[in-house]
C-alpha cells in the first residue's frame, strides 16, 4: 500500500478500560496500513485510561474525556471529528492484526460494489491466551442472521454507507452494531475476506458476556422488526446461532493464521476444557460450575 490509499478512520470508544486499553491502542499503531486516522473517545474514565491516552495523544487525530449516552454515541462522536473514506471502530478491549487494515482496504478495492466488508476473528481472554479461532459464516449476511455471522472488529465500511443509513443508534445501548450493519445490508454488497482480522477478548466483565441475554435480546428485537419487517422465533434463532457455530468448527483447521501481534504477550493456548468453558456465555450455569474446578 502507498501513501495515495483511502484514509481509514478507527475510532475507539471507551470507558474504564485501562487493564486492556493501551494494547489496543497498540495495535491500531502497528499497522502495516500508513494511511490511518485514530481516535479515543473516553466517556470520562474513572481508573488509568486518561494517563494512557495522553501518553499516545501525539499519534491520535482526535480524543476526549466526557460523558457520552454510551459506546454507540462516542463512536458516533468520533466519527464527526474524522475525515476518512473507510470507518470502522475497535472496542478498547479487542486488537487487530496488525494488517487487518491493509487486508480491508484492499478487499474493498477488490470489490468496488461491497459497502462493507469482513474478516474472521481470534478469540482471546483477559490475559491474551487463544482460547479458539471463529472463522465467520462467508453467507446470509444480507439477512436478519447478520449479528450471528459478523465479528464486529473485523467489519469496515465505507462512509458514505454510514450517511445515507443514518449512522449508529446512539440511544441503543447494546444492539447499535446489529442494526448499522443490518441497515447496510439492506442497501449494499458485503463482501467476505477469508483472513483473520480481530482478537476479541472475553472477559468476565465484558459487556457481551453479561447482557447478551438480557438487553441484546430486547435491542435485537427491535431490530428485527424495525429494519427486517418481521418476527426472529427463538428456535429460528437457536438454529441460526448452531449453524455458524459448526461452520466455525468444520473451518477453523483451514484458516491461516496471522502473524501474532507485537501488543500481545508472546502467543499461549490454554487446554481444551478452560477454552471449552470460557466459550459458553457468562451467565451459564454449567460454566459456574466449571470455574469451581478451573482456576
């Protein structure tokens, strides 16, 4: 890639991240991609991560500490104070490979017609062991199944798509992303690149291992009525979810690996029974008592 690409804008939202925030950070700066705006949007951070954002302020194009209505608002903030012809955002707990941008900038170029295009994903936990790849699902995602096949840090998106859809729901607390990349996916291609992209990092104190339930089933409603016209049954949904689940099984043998990211402490596997376990949701009872025996 040559000076002359497409900006790419990363904006990430945060708020009492400190333990994860500065890699990041990192991450977005080890891109191999030269042309790349970032932004930090702290909604008034409580713990380190001011300190930490100041130490990098001169590498940012933009960042604040404030309160916000939430993640939806401060990407959405973000987003005003940039310039860049390619957006995506990064969670201040997740990383991306370091040629996560080139690999999407250059996807996209590939296809002139895809709006959005995404990648696969890693799965980390807190101290940025693998627990297990999740190769993404390269079909249905121009269907109401979007949020069972997209990971969120792999996905960038033109802005001009983000206008004409009328950007994030800065009101919805949860489901923002389920329904801008629903939303895209009614108006555009979107197209699938075959790499991994994303590290997602799950952690107790992740907000989709404790409200997925509760307040993602309530934004998800919303959403499939709102923007798909219809009702998702909970067993349509349990087959959606099972279908991308053995897909990510039966592929993730043939997936290539990433060069692991310099943020990270040197690459660990954990055993089959912890990644087994950290794979279930929070609220799971048999991961509670699976905890009582795995430290």
């Amino acid at each position: 890639m040559t000076e002359s690409g497409p900006l790419v804008t990363i904006v990430t939202p945060s708020y009492n991240q400190a333990h994860f925030l500065e890699q990041t950070m990192q991450s977005v700066f080890n891109q191999t991609y030269p042309r790349v705006e970032y932004i930090v949007t702290d909604a008034g951070s409580k713990d380190d991560s001011v300190n930490i954002i100041k130490k990098y302020e001169h590498r940012l194009k933009y960042w604040h500490s404030h309160r916000d209505k939430g993640s939806a608002d401060g990407i959405h903030q973000g987003y005003q104070q940039s310039t860049g012809e390619i957006l995506t955002w990064l969670n201040s707990d997740d990383v991306l490979a370091e040629d996560a941008v080139e690999q999407a900038v250059s996807a996209l170029l590939r296809n002139p017609d895809a709006v959005m295009v995404y990648g696969n994903r890693m799965v980390i936990d807190e101290k940025g062991r693998v627990l297990y790849l999740r190769p993404s699902l390269p079909v249905l995602s121009r269907s109401p199944y979007i949020s069972t096949i997209l990971p969120q840090e792999t996905c960038f998106f033109r802005r001009h798509i983000y206008d004409e859809t009328g950007g994030l729901d800065a009101d919805m607390w949860f489901g923002f992303d389920y329904d801008l990349f629903s939303k895209i996916a009614r108006r555009g291609r979107i197209a699938y690149a075959r790499d991994i992209w994303g590290f997602f990092r799950k952690h107790r104190a992740a907000r989709s291992m404790l409200q997925t339930a509760t307040i993602g089933a309530q934004d998800a409603a919303v959403v499939h009525q709102r923007v798909w016209g219809r009702k998702i049954g909970a067993v349509e949904w349990k087959l959606a979810h099972a279908l991308v689940k053995s897909y990510a099984i039966a592929a993730a043998p043939f997936v290539r690996k990433p060069p692991w990211p310099r943020c990270l402490p040197p690459m660990q596997k954990v055993g089959v029974v912890r990644a087994y376990m950290e794979a279930l949701h929070e609220t799971s009872k048999l991961k509670r008592v699976l905890r009582l025996f795995i430290r």
